[in-house]
C-alpha cells in the first residue's frame, strides 16, 4: 500500500489531510477484506483498487507540493540572511555616520571656539578683533622695548643718561 511521501507535514495542509485520510481508508478496506465473506471482499477489493488508483495519482501531487514547500523555505532563509546582512551594513553605516557627524562637530566647535588653532596666536601676541587699535598694543610694546634697549639712551623722559646724544637741527 502506497505511503505519503516524505515524513516531513511540509506540503499543503489540504492536499496531505486529503491524502492520509484516503490512506486510512485503503487500510480499513484492507482489514475489512481479511474479516469478511468472499461477495464482499469482491466489493472491498474493488473499492481498495479505486481508492489505490486515487492514491497513486495524488503522489506526484504531494511530492510536488513539498518540493516547492522546500524551496519556498531555502528562498525564505536566503532572504532572511539577506536581510541580516543588509541590517547589519545599515547598522554599521549608521554606527560610521553619527561619529563622523560628532567629529565633525567637535572640529566646527574648534575652528570657531576661542581655543582654536585659528585664533590661539592671536591673543598671544596681543592682536584682537577690537577694531583699528587691534595692532596698537603689539606694535606700542615694541617700540617701548626697544625705546628701553638704546644704549646711549634711557627710557623717555629719563634725564640721567651719562652721554646724552646730540641732537640733529632741522630745518623748517
């Protein structure tokens, strides 16, 4: 007596249900013919050929179902692992972009805060963004050093010097 094929509950629902309960069917005829007197296991033999020949006609059927019940399922896992993966490079590219963001944004923050590299010199040597006396105070302490640094000279306004220079006339 023909089997379903496969042991696996893969295929349609329908299509198995139909062909266990035909197979169920065959069997009790089966038993029936042993237990029975010979005008009637003429009968149960004729209805277990019919019920046989409906059998045999539906295994290509159920086959068919679970091939494409187990090729619905490779197709499923090859698009789930697809899908992981694009999830995963999604998440990566995700994870890549907000820190390039915040690098981004600590050097905007730099390039304008007062300690960038820009402006760090600046305030050192004196020179600020306060209109045209920004080059006033650098340019005021050099001329004092070396006012200070002249050798026949003292400091402005000093009158102790030991060889005051002589002076040069102009003409006006």
């Amino acid at each position: 007596m023909p089997r379903p094929p496969g042991t696996r509950n893969s295929a349609k629902p329908e299509i198995r249900k139909a062909y266990g309960l035909r197979v169920g069917a065959a069997e009790r005829l089966q038993t029936q013919m042993e237990t029975a007197d010979p005008e009637q296991k003429e009968r149960s033999r004729a209805s277990l050929e019919k019920l046989v020949g409906e059998l045999e006609k539906m295994v290509p059927e159920v086959e068919r179902e679970e091939g494409e019940a187990v090729e619905a399922k490779t197709y499923y896992d090859e698009l789930n692992g697809a899908v992981k993966t694009a999830a995963e490079r999604l998440k990566t590219a995700r994870a890549r972009l907000t820190e390039a963001k915040r690098r981004m944004d600590t050097a905007k923050s730099g390039l304008n805060g007062p300690n960038s590299r820009k402006n760090a010199p600046r305030p050192l040597a004196g020179i600020t963004q306060h209109g045209r006396q920004s080059l006033a105070r650098p340019f005021d302490a050099m001329t004092k050093r070396a006012e200070n640094s002249k050798p026949d000279q003292g400091p402005p306004g000093d009158t102790t010097t030991s060889s005051p220079r002589p002076r040069k006339k102009t003409i006006r």
